[in-house]
C-alpha cells in the first residue's frame, strides 16, 4: 500500500459515510506522513487533519478503523 492508495480510501470512506466532496476532505486530510518502519513497526503513518470539529472526528474515526487494516505503507 503506498501513500496514495491511503488517500483514495481514506476520500472514498468519507465521501461515503459522511458526504461532502473528495476537494475538501483532501483540504482537510493535508499530507500523509510516512516514517521508517524500523521505528515505527506497528504503524508507520500518520494524518494531522486540519478542518472542523466534527470534519476532525470523522477523519480520526476512520484513521482508527484504517491503521488496524493498512498499518504500513511504501
């Protein structure tokens, strides 16, 4: 899984379950941070989402669901 693959579910998720377009979302997920998995080998990613509250709690209730799924990426 790279960075990428992670953004397209994480937009589709949330399109899905919460509306909204995939323009904001994308402007609230901001950039996803990779980090060595050496050091970080049980999740080695992560998302500092940057919109409203309720946007901020939608995102991590799926960035929960998606790190017990897809805890690497490339």
């Amino acid at each position: 899984m790279t960075r990428e693959d992670l953004l397209d579910i994480l937009l589709s998720t949330l399109v899905k379950q919460v509306g909204g377009t995939r323009r904001r979302w994308r402007i609230v997920l901001g950039d996803v941070r990779v980090y060595s998995a050496e050091t970080h080998p049980h999740c080695n990613w992560s998302l500092a989402p940057a919109g409203t509250a309720g946007e901020n709690a939608a995102v991590e209730r799926t960035l929960d669901d998606l790190r017990g799924r897809h805890p690497i990426v490339t």
